[in-house]
C-alpha cells in the first residue's frame, strides 16, 4: 500500500525515491511486524486467557511439561496479524508472487485455526482429523501449482535448481508438479508443527529460515546477481524478500511472548502457518531442494517422527510389542528425556538452524 501511495510521489521529492528499494521496504516490513506484535501481543494474550483457550498437555510427555496445561494457546493468531498487515503495507501487491505466498499463509494459518479450536474450545482431543487436514493442504498445494502453470507469473513454473549445480535442474511434467507443490506445502507445514513443542523453538526457527529465504528472494529477483551466481533468475521475486521479512519479524515478534518460560503458545494456527508460508516461498523460488537445508532442523523432527512410528510397527509386528528408537519423538522431547534442560535444547536446536542455513548460503557460491 505504501508502496502504491509513495512511490509516485518521488517526482516531488527524492525522500520517496527510498521506497522504490527492497531493501528499505524489507526493513520496513519486518520493523512494523516487529511493533505489530509488541502492540497486539498482550490484547491477544489476555482475550485468549478470558476466553479459557487454553494448551492441553499430553499425560505421556516430559513431566516438566505439565505446568504449562493451561497456559493461553492460538497465539499464532498474532504472527499471521503481524505478516499480513506487514506485507499489505510495504510489498507490491501487483505481484503475484506476494499474493500466492499470503494466501497459503492464511490458508493454512485457517486450518491451524480449526484444528486448534476443535481441540481447545470444542475439547476434541485429536482436533482436526489427520485427514482432512492433509485434504486441506493438498488442496491449496493444488490451487498454487495450477496458478503457477495457469499465470504468467513465472517463464518456467516446472523448473527447480539443484543445490550445489549451476547448470543441472530439475523440469517436472504438469501433472507431477501438481502433487510435487502439495507435497512440498504439506511437508513443510507439518514439520513447523511437529517441531513446535518447546516454547521459542519453532518460532525461531522459522525466524531463521524467513530471513534466509529473503536474502535468497533479494538475489534470485536480481538479473545480474542471479546470472553472476549461477542462479535461475525469477521476475519479480525480489518482493518475496519483503514478504519473508514481514514473516522473520512477525516470528521474532511472536518469540517475545513465547520465550521459555512462555506466556503464551502459538498452536497448529501459528505452526501450520508459518510451514506453509516458507513452503511456498521455497516453490515461488525454484529451491525447493534448498528448503531442505534452510529448514534443516524442522527436516530432522518431521524423520524422527517417521523412523519412530515405523520402528515401532515393524518390531510390534516381529516381537510382539513395539520398540522405541528414541525415548520419544519428536527429537526435541528425546532430548528432553535423556536430561537436557528445555532452554539447552532451545538454544541447541537455533545453533542447528543457524548451521543450516550457512550451508544453504554455501550453495550460492559452491556451485
């Protein structure tokens, strides 16, 4: 909107000539994300604690995770806010990148929503069926590859770059980049909800990844860095810098209330949404391969979820009672169990994301 308003004014005066810049609307972007949080935060905090909405704790996880039953959830709530108003103010809303990426936040930020009030408010215990969830992002993973090979809004929608090779990529066929892209949404958003389990974990987490990921829009919109590294170059994906921003300070935002010990927790609403997003921004920027390694923490969660529900199977069918892997999945809580302090895995698993995201950087240069 700013953007809109202003721009044209830089005939006037050179002042409004700055909001011509990525930069300084990405700047602007995650600083009003930031506010937007700080402002809201408490309202929502307190509404959610009026409203009774609040976060049921499994009788089978760590002990030290009881005292937190009651403590006000839906939070994410705030981070989907704080994005959307963030993007509409300072991103170019001619591009149609920007507006695919906040529609698959809202989107499944909506499904957070309802799995959350199924289970706190309705009292649900398994909230939303694992099902219709899945439909549910299958379904906006769909939607967004059909506007992809429908709209002009990229040369070639089937293409992806390959980590580490300048010259090798992948082109898929429409009919398998449709399921590729529902893939893609639907692994994201719910590894950025297996992860979410300790308070600040996910947040920043996905801070980290937002901020890495604009860095990664800022070149790849650029014809001449784009070509200097190496890169496939997408039109207008300079926007989705801003975009990302918005989300890494609506993230960091969210984090000041839900720093252990937290006052609040961001529920599939907030974890949903913050996969999806990052999701869509890694298919908006042909990385979807890349996404691995930004997001490499939130990979080894969703794993660890994976090999412990299929090692536990393959031995109740070949011992007659199923074996764990790890004291309990996910990875966070085995940690947990085996006598890491919360705030220790925290701050380890940030050391984590950190690494990975150098080694997603290392690509730009390594190729």
């Amino acid at each position: 909107m700013l953007y809109h308003l202003l721009v044209p004014l830089a005939d006037y005066h050179i002042a409004f000539n700055l909001f011509r810049y990525i930069t300084f609307r990405g700047a602007g972007a995650m600083a009003t994300a930031l506010i937007i949080s700080f402002a809201l935060g408490p309202f929502i905090i307190e509404r959610l604690r009026v409203l009774r909405v609040g976060q049921v704790v499994r009788d089978e996880g760590p002990a030290e995770h009881l005292p937190k039953a009651g403590t006000p959830t839906m939070g994410g709530v705030l981070i989907l806010v704080a994005t959307t108003t963030a993007t509409l103010l300072w991103a170019d809303l001619t591009a149609a990148n920007v507006i695919i990426a906040t529609v698959v936040l809202l989107w499944t930020g909506a499904l957070g929503f309802l799995d959350d009030y199924l289970k706190v408010v309705r009292k649900r215990s398994e909230g939303l069926v694992a099902r219709y969830k899945l439909v549910g992002q299958g379904l906006i993973g769909m939607l967004m590859a059909l506007a992809l090979l429908l709209l002009p809004i990229m040369e070639n929608p089937t293409w992806t770059m390959i980590p580490f090779f300048a010259d090798w990529h992948v082109t898929f066929h429409w009919w398998a980049f449709i399921p590729w892209v529902m893939l893609v949404l639907a692994g994201s958003s719910n590894a950025v909800n297996l992860t979410d389990g300790l308070d600040g974990l996910a947040a920043g987490l996905a801070a980290i990844a937002a901020a890495t990921f604009a860095v990664f829009a800022y070149v790849i919109g650029r014809v001449d860095t784009a070509q200097y590294l190496g890169l496939m170059y997408v039109p207008g994906a300079g926007e989705l810098s801003i975009f990302c921003a918005a989300l890494a300070g609506a993230a960091l935002g969210f984090m000041w209330f839900n720093a252990h010990p937290a006052e609040v927790f961001m529920g599939d609403t907030g974890s949903l949404a913050l996969g999806g997003a990052i999701g869509a921004v890694a298919v908006l920027l042909k990385m979807e391969f890349v996404l691995i390694l930004v997001g490499g923490v939130f990979v080894l969660e969703a794993i660890s979820v994976m090999l412990q529900v299929g090692y536990f199977k393959v031995t109740a069918r070949r011992f007659g009672a199923g074996r764990r892997l790890f004291y309990m999945a996910p990875l966070h809580h085995h940690f947990e169990k085996k006598g890491w302090a919360e705030s220790k895995v925290i701050i380890r698993f940030w050391i984590l994301g950190i690494l990975c995201t150098l080694m997603a950087f290392s690509t730009l240069k390594i190729r």
